[in-house]
C-alpha cells in the first residue's frame, strides 16, 4: 500500500534562511506528488505538484520540491522563508481508484515555525 | 469562479447522534472526495463521488456516507457518532477531466465536536 513519511514534525527557521521539508514516498508504480500547505483552521493550498517530465517543479509562493526516484523522495525547498510561510505542510501521494478518479494519502504533516 | 465552499463551519454534537456535512464543489467540477483529519494528523480519504456515484472508499465504516447532487454539491452523512469521530472534515473537489491525474481542490472543513 501507498504510503508517505514526513520525518520532520516540528522544524523552526529564521525569517530569510533557506527551508527544506522532507518527504519520503512509498508507491508500486510512478506516483503523483503533491505538497499542500494549510493555515491554522484552514483547508489545504495546493503549493505544486508532480506527474512526470522535469524533476524539479515549481510551485507558488516561491516553493519548489524536487522529485528523487532513486530515494524515493519529495523535498519541498524555499531559498528564503518569510514570516506568513509559518503554517503546516503535507506531502501527499495519489493513487488511481478501481473505479477511475484518484485518492490522496497523505503524510502527518510537519509543522513551521518562523522566527523574527 | 468560486472555490469549494462547506458548511457548517463548525458544528458540536453528542454521542450516537447523527450528522450531516455539506459542501458545494467549484464551478466547473464534478467529481468531490471527503476526508477526515483528525487533530495532529494529515487527511484521510473517505470516499469519493463522481457524477453523482461512489467512486471509491477509504477504510471506513458504513455508517459513514454521502451523496453527489445534479448539481455535484455533496453531502457526508454520519450516524451513530462516536467521539472519535471528533475532527476536521474535508472536502475537495476536482474537474474530472483526467481522472487519475486531477488535482483536487479543498474546502475551509467542518470543524466537528462529539461530546
């Protein structure tokens, strides 16, 4: 079965370093990738996504993550975190329904602190 | 174009009650998942609708279940509520264009409580 590890529960950065999440993907065969960001007592942003094609995707607010096959990862990077990136990210793995459509299984999250 | 919209927003309930969660898909897409995410854990998938028919389920009971409307707004129906049922429940909608590769799109979630 389909799964995602997010090793990092907790990370906390300065305002302006560089940020790395980690995400690490089990799946049988080439998997559909996403990371999503979501802010207290929100729903989840989609930040990126990756199907196929060029390993290093871009994404919106300045993320992008890197699709690694031999390490079955995901690592989503930010060369200069600001203050309103604090919130919690998930790495997410799609998998193909029986009857068509796709699921989402996704990791437990890892949460970001950003300091002043 | 309006995004996924759900309601209530927030909702408290007792044990053994029943529930009903809303959620009107955005414009233009016709498929809806519902997930489950419990405090300090990611989402976990329910079941999907597309064209109003269960397309697939997660590992839940069967007192928990929906409905796709004409209009592909959805429904999740809980019966007999236990307190772990307490959580936030998501839904996401997504075009149907390519099924096994849409990207879905998320509501706000209900927030609810079982006392």
């Amino acid at each position: 079965a389909q799964s995602v590890t997010q090793p990092d529960i907790h990370i906390t950065v300065s305002e302006g370093a560089s940020l790395e999440l980690r995400c690490n993907y089990s799946y049988g065969a080439t998997p559909y990738l996403f990371w999503y960001v979501q802010s207290p007592g929100q729903g989840l942003q989609l930040l990126l996504k990756y199907f196929s094609g060029d390993t290093l995707v871009q994404g919106i607010k300045g993320f992008e993550a890197e699709f690694k096959r031999s390490q079955s990862s995901f690592n989503l990077r930010k060369p200069s975190v600001h203050w309103s990136d604090a919130a919690e990210y998930f790495c997410a793995v799609g998998d193909i329904l029986t009857g068509g459509g796709n699921k989402l299984t996704f990791g437990t999250g890892t949460q970001l602190k950003v300091e002043l | 174009e309006t995004g996924v919209t759900q309601s209530p927003t927030h909702l408290i309930k007792t044990r053994g009650q029943q529930v009903t969660l809303r959620c009107s898909s955005q414009s233009g897409h016709n498929t809806v998942s519902w997930y489950q995410q419990a405090l300090g854990q990611g989402p976990q998938f329910i079941f999907q609708y597309y064209r109003e028919e269960e397309n697939g389920r997660g590992n839940f009971p069967p007192r928990f279940s929906g409905l796709q409307f004409p209009n592909y707004s959805s429904e999740l129906n809980v019966n007999a509520l236990e307190l772990d049922d307490s959580a936030l429940y998501l839904c996401a909608s997504s075009s149907g264009r390519d099924r096994s590769t849409d990207t879905q799109y998320f509501g706000p979630g209900t927030r609810l409580t079982v006392l």
